[in-house]
C-alpha cells in the first residue's frame, strides 16, 4: 500500500490553504506555507508546520511565480504540492514541473486539464464521451448566414461564445437575425482581448437554466464515483455567492443520470483524483457545460452532506492508493447551504472594499462550519481575490439548513470592512429562495439591489454635511432594569485600530461624507477603496461634469472607474498609473 506523503506544500493562501492544512494535521502530515510579502502574518502562515518566504505582492509575483515556488519545494523538502482552487491549480505546465521535480501533485494528470481547459476540446471530449451540451455547433462559425442556418433549426435565441473561452465572460445573445452581424463582432473581440483567440461558436441560449454541478472522484486504479451535486445558482457577474446540496427538486432520478454522465466525462479525459463537472439545468433536462479541474471553493457544502473529507482523499489518492468508500457506500444525508462572506459593499454594486478587519466574530453552534481565511487585525489586501470566509451550515432538510445560516449569520460580526453578510440575509430571506424559485438570473434581474443593503450602513439625514463622518455604534443602556441595545451615530474614531496617518483619516471623512452624496460634491476626488492606479482620465485644466469618471483604479483584479462628485475645472492630478493608493487617497482636485 501506497503511504501518505508526510510534508505537504500547499501553494496558495486564504481559507483554501488553512483548510487543506486542517487536514494534513489530523493525517500527521507537516504543513508548508508559502507566503508573499502582505501576507508574513496571514493565518495560513499561522496553521503551518513551516513557511516560506516567496516574496513579490501581486499574484503574478507571488503565487503565480514558479521559480519561487519550486524553489520553496525543494528547500522544505515537501513531497507533495496541494495548488488549492485559483492560481495555478487548473496550470498544467506548472503540474508538470511539479512532477517533473519528483513531487506529487495533488490534482488530476497535467492531460485532464488541457482537454477540460477550452470550450471546444471539453465540448468535443464529452459530446465523444456520450455527454451532450446545450444543442450547438462544435466547429467555430465564421459567417452571420451560420447563424442564420442555426436559428432556423434550433430558433431563437442563439447564444454566441468565446471558442476558447470560460467563466462566462464574452458571451452574446442575439434575439433577432437583424442583431446577429454586430453581435458576433463584438463576441469575437471580446474572445480576443479576454482569452487571446478570436474563436466563436454557437448555443442555443436557455432562458432560465440552473447552474448544477455534479462533485466526481477517481483513483489511478480506474474507480471513480459521483459524491453528489451542488446548486450555484446565486450569481453575480459569474461569482458565486451562494452554494447548496442537494439542487432543491431535482428528481433522485436524473441525480443518478448527472453523476454518470459526470463520471463518463471524467472517464474520457484520462481523470484522477477531484472534480466538479458543471451542467445547466433546465425543464428536466441537463447539458455539459465545462470541467473543473480542481478542488472547488464550495467542495465543504458536499462534505457535510456526505460526511467525507475531499482533502483527505485527495491526498490518498494522489499517494496512489484506491479510494477509500465505494458509490453504494455514499449516504447523502440532509441539507448544505454555503455562503461567501467577501470584503465587499452591497451598498456599493458589491465593490471590492480591502482593509484592516478590527472585528471577526465567528458564528459557532450546531452544524454551523466557518472556514476563515482572516482573523480580527488582519487586513484583507487589494491584490488577491475578497473571499475572507465561507459560512456552511447542515440541517436535516433544506428550511433547517436556511433558518441555521440565517442564525449564524446573525452571529457573525465583521468590522472595518464592509461584507456580504447583509446581502446574505436578504437573499435567504427572500420568498423566491425560500420556495427554491431562483436561475442563474435571478440575482441580476429579479432581486431589487436596494434590498441587499446593511440597514444601518446610513447616518441619518441631515448629519452628513457637518465637518466629521458619523459612524453608528451600538451602546447597551438599562432602562428600568432591562436591557437595550441603543443605536447612536458618534463622530468617527479609530477605536482599538492601530493610528492611521493624518493625511489618510482626512481623507476617509471625506470620502465616506462623498458616497452618501454630499449636496454640494467634493471639490477632492478621493480613493473609494485601496488600490493601485491603471491610468488617469483628465489632466490639469481640463473640464469635467459630476459624474465624470476620472480615473480607473484596480483593485482585486476589477478595473473601477472613479469619478467627480462636482463639475468644475482639473487644477491637480495628484497620481499617475502604476502608484498604489489608499481608502480616502485624493487622486485629483477640482477647483
Ligand atoms: C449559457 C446560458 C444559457 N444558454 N449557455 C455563463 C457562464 C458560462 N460558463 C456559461 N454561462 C451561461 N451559458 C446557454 N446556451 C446561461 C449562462 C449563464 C450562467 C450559467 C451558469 C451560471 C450563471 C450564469 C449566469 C448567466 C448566464
């Protein structure tokens, strides 16, 4: 029998990296870390056995640098490498130098995932394997007259989609014959400047799908089971928000038909160890949609209903040893519901928010699992993505499991970043997800944004022309022997958190007074969030409107646009592209 290595590299950070170290650490196995520069006290530096320093802020820096990691293998002496989700986990070059090291990649052969890594190989892999997608073209069209041809089979809508494509970017939907010529410009310019080929092919485009994905496993021995799907269909802008199993309503039936169609798509592209194969799920019937070729960030919703650690078998099968349970030994038992707890402002279109995080309240109780990445002090940094938590709880059905998430979001207390705990709240709440009603578009365009906002994230009216910022706190008060929670809005005092520099406070007042829509508009244009400049928009003397966007700010791997709170004349630009600025920064003066 094959052992268990016994240190383990794990080449990513945040909560993935604390989690499959949890893991390690019940199996005796050493933990490694690596870390970059912002993250020397990052809590996955914390969990491990040992760290080391790759250097570098940016992921392409950090742990997007190959010598760096590599070098970190060979100095631990790890035999394995666990890449987490993100990064280079779906990397088969860098797979390969792993192995080519003499390490263990805990992950499928660099071969599974060059042919689940595009539209058209994983198309034409599962359509081979028996696994159809939505109805279409599997050879890329050229001409609007194919597009034509296609509608008069399959009618409209077509969707049109990037070749070489994923993740939902760059996909068009026509409606008439008289918007297709555009359409498929505008596809196959976005095809190039997203993924580098200007490939477009054809779907017919379903108008309500659900977004279900089937969690598979094989070992090297040729065994692979299906442990059951998750419902991600909470969407925004393709990020998920949302997780759950089982799919509410879907029928025993075609779970059965989905996770053998999963397994013959894994079976036909050569798969070892954990995978996700995604669907989109409409009137009954499913279509392949893509692979993952990795541990997925809402695995934890599969392991409550399933009572199996995927990290644990992961690292046992990537040792070579046979997976550890049969499919008729996987019970499936209740309800999993997840939520992403990102440093994000419902208030404000879920804008990236990094920061210092002063508080970090963790919910506890029954069937109620918080994987953190972060812990109160720590600062979430603007060069990776925002997830600072996921929030899992298990019920014996699927109201259980949606009054315990409720329950424990309650508890969860998160300060000096703003989350997407509200927006939480409101979704769970809402009749549509209570009755399971919701599609991949039910987010976007049937959820009224207003109604995701934090409740107390506003100063009353009136108070926000005065020279200081209010900020709500909650003080407890007796009256008559019992107790309440009394609400007040205090002037803003860094309370507890380490001193920020002057210049950076005056600052925030005044872009904190700016989102709540000053009467007048601020004559400073000052930095909503941290961030790093990607270019300037207006120059020295030049004439601008409220409104006017005047520089475009990067933060989280989202481009921002910035704009003036006043019209007026440009009489300074105080950054240039490339500088890193903070929360409150002035970019630019308007006089
Ligand atoms: C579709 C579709 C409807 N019909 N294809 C978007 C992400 C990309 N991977 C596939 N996507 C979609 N493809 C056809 N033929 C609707 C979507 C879609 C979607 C899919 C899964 C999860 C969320 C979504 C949100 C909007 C659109």
């Amino acid at each position: 029998m094959p052992s268990l290595p016994d240190k383990v590299l794990i080449a990513n950070r945040g909560e993935i990296a604390v989690r499959v170290m949890r893991t390690c650490r019940e199996l005796g196995i050493r933990s490694v870390a690596v870390y970059s520069d912002v993250d020397r006290d990052a809590l996955h530096v914390l969990h491990a056995d040992e760290a080391y320093a790759i250097g570098g802020l940016t992921a392409a820096e950090s742990y997007l640098n190959t010598e760096a990691i590599l070098d970190a293998i060979a100095r631990s002496g790890a035999q394995a490498v666990h890449p987490g989700y993100g990064f280079f986990s779906e990397n088969a070059e860098f797979a390969r130098a792993v192995a080519g090291a003499g390490v263990i990649w805990i992950g499928p052969p660099p071969r599974a995932i060059e042919l689940m890594g595009d539209k058209v190989t994983s198309r034409r892999t599962a359509s081979a394997a028996g696994v159809s997608g939505v109805p279409g073209t599997l050879d890329p069209v050229e001409h609007p007259e194919e597009v034509f041809e296609f509608a008069g089979v399959h009618g409209y809508p077509v969707a049109i989609k990037a070749a070489f494509g994923g993740g939902g970017r760059g996909m068009k939907v026509v409606w008439e014959e008289k918007a297709v010529a555009e359409a498929m410009e505008s596809a196959r310019r976005e095809a190039q400047a997203y993924f580098g080929r200007p490939e477009i092919y054809l779907e017919r485009y379903l108008e309500r799908p659900r977004h279900i994905e089937m969690q598979i496993f094989c070992d090297t021995q040729g065994n692979g089971v299906f442990l059951g799907e998750r419902d991600c269909s909470v969407q925004r802008r393709h990020q998920k928000l949302i997780e759950e199993s089982p799919a509410a309503g879907l029928p025993e039936e075609t779970r059965q038909s989905m996770g053998k169609a999963a397994l013959e798509v894994a079976r036909a592209c050569g798969y070892v160890n954990a995978g996700t194969v995604e669907f989109l799920y409409q009137d009954g019937e499913f279509y392949f949609l893509e692979m993952n070729t990795r541990l997925q960030v809402e695995h934890c919703v599969t392991e409550l209903v399933t009572g199996i650690d995927l990290v644990a078998e992961q690292l046992r099968v990537a040792a070579g040893e046979p997976l550890s349970f049969t499919q008729d030994l996987i019970e499936r038992r209740g309800h999993a519901i997840e939520c992403r707890i990102n440093a994000e402002d419902p208030a404000r279109n879920f804008q990236p928010a990094p920061g210092l995080i002063t508080r970090f309240e963790r919910p506890d109780g029954f069937g109620v699992r918080t994987d953190a990445g972060y812990a109160a002090g720590l600062a979430v940094p603007q060069y990776y993505d925002n997830l600072m938590a996921k929030l899992v709880t298990w019920g014996p059905d699927r109201e259980s499991a949606r009054r315990r998430m409720l329950r424990a979001l309650s508890e969860f207390g998160i300060e000096g970043v703003p989350s997407t705990i509200p927006a939480h709240v409101a979704l769970l709440s809402h009749p549509d997800f209570v009755e399971a009603r919701h599609s991949t578009r039910w987010l976007e365009e049937e959820v009224d944004p207003a109604t995701l906002v934090p409740p107390t994230s506003e100063a009353p009216a009136g108070t926000e022309q005065g020279a200081e910022a209010l900020v709500a706190r909650t003080v407890p008060v007796e009256v008559d022997g019992r107790r309440f929670d009394v609400k007040v809005w205090l002037p803003e005092e860094p309370e507890g958190a380490p001193p920020s520099a002057p210049a950076t406070r005056r600052g925030r007042s005044r872009s904190s007074a700016g989102s709540r829509g000053a009467p007048a508009g601020s004559d400073m244009v000052a930095s909503p969030m941290q961030g790093t400049i990607v270019k300037t928009l207006v120059s020295v003397g030049d004439r601008v409107e409220v409104g006017q966007a005047v520089v475009v700010l990067e933060a989280m791997k989202m481009e921002n646009h910035v704009n003036a709170e006043r019209a007026g004349t440009v009489s300074e630009v105080r950054v240039a592209p490339g500088d890193t600025v903070g929360t409150g920064d002035v970019l630019v003066v308007i006089s």
